[in-house]
C-alpha cells in the first residue's frame, strides 16, 4: 500500500496492513514543511529461534511506532531538535515496506523464549 505524501492532510488519514501474524495499524498526518507524522501499533506475533536455546517460539509483539517521513530530503531544523525522520525521494510512503523494515529491526534484537528468560547469566 502506498500514499502519496502530498495528499496527507492535517486529518488523520487511517491505514492498516498485516504480513503474516503481524498487524500494522495507525495514521499519516500532516506536521509541518515536508514532514508527514507516521504514529502507528505493531502487534502479533513473529516465529523466531531463541538466542540461547535455539528452539522455535513465537515472539508476541505490541509496539507503539511513531516517526516522521520527509517528502525529500531532511535538513535538520534547530527547532525540532532531534527527532526520527524516514526519508522518501519518491513522493510516496510505502506501507508494506515500513512494515517489514519494523520486523526486520524486531528481529535483529536479542530474544529468548519463555523458558531461558529466567536465565540472569551464561557465557558465551
């Protein structure tokens, strides 16, 4: 699914996509200059390995995924301080994109499944 930036107004425009398990579900908005306010829940479950057993779990998810995406190229504004910011030289947001790129991020970090995460210390 793809929105085109310039038509996302100061009304919340609503989405919702799934991958699998997964849910995405939240709103593009309008904040300022070229900047597109994405504020979104990522919720479900992935299918991982744990890092210290290596057996099979799901990993529940339910997380809270806000940024900005620029229609362009991003110069930091002062004002702004530091703030997250998804560049799109395309004019568009891609949906389905942003949500595999969360999984991937997800993925990438340290899980373990239910019965190694009472374990506080091993070596490696």
């Amino acid at each position: 699914m793809k929105v085109m930036l310039r038509k996302v107004t100061k009304t919340p425009l609503d989405f919702e996509q799934s991958l699998d398990k997964i849910t995405f579900k939240g709103y593009l908005e309008y904040h300022s200059g070229k900047l597109i306010l994405l504020k979104a829940r990522l919720f479900g479950t992935i299918p991982r390995e744990c890092d210290v057993c290596a057996e099979a779990f799901e990993l529940e998810v339910d997380e809270d995924v806000e940024f900005f995406i620029s229609d362009g190229l991003y110069k930091k504004d002062e004002n702004n301080g530091e703030i997250d910011v998804v560049e799109s030289f395309d004019g568009f947001a891609d949906i389905d994109e942003i949500l595999r790129s969360e999984i991937e991020l997800i993925k990438n970090d340290y899980h373990s499944c239910g019965s190694c995460k009472d374990i506080e210390e091993f070596e490696f």
